[in-house]
C-alpha cells in the first residue's frame, strides 16, 4: 500500500508497527496513552491527522483513535474517502 510522503520523517517510522494497528483500533488505556507519546512529539502529527481524517484508515494515527477520528469527521462535517477508492 502506498502511503504519502510527509514533509518530514514519522516517529511511528522507527517503532514496531504493530502498535499502531489494534484489532478494533483502539487499544488498551495503556497502549493508547504511549502511543499518543510517539506522536505528541512528531513533526508530521498534523499532516498524518489530516490524512487519516479525510481516508478511511485502520489504527492509531495521528494522535487519535479510529472512533475519535469518527466523532471529529462529524462535528467537522467531514466526509472520508474509503483508502482503496483514493488509490484507484
């Protein structure tokens, strides 16, 4: 899959993968909270968060769980695009 390039380097390129894709996206309270400290320093947090806001995206990314993610595309407005459909 390809992702975008950021305009700089992800914390999350140098930690296991695997943390940031739970099976339901969410993780435990302990999970989340440290990787919520990957990304807190991160200079491409933003751009990641925008991404996953606009594309339908599995896991933790940019600083925010799937369901949190969802409840911000709605207080936004915003309509997510599903992954596969942006690729084709």
């Amino acid at each position: 899959m390809n992702y975008p390039e950021w305009n700089g380097t992800p914390n999350c390129r140098s930690a296991d993968p695997e943390a940031f894709f739970t099976a339901d996206g969410s993780g435990t309270y302990t999970e989340v909270i440290a990787l919520k400290r990957v990304c807190g320093s991160c200079e491409v947090q933003k751009q990641c968060l925008d991404y996953a806001l606009k594309h339908e995206v599995s896991g933790f990314w940019g600083g925010t769980t799937e369901s949190q993610r969802r409840k911000t595309r709605e207080q936004l407005g915003i309509k997510s695009i599903p992954l596969y459909l942006s690729y084709s």
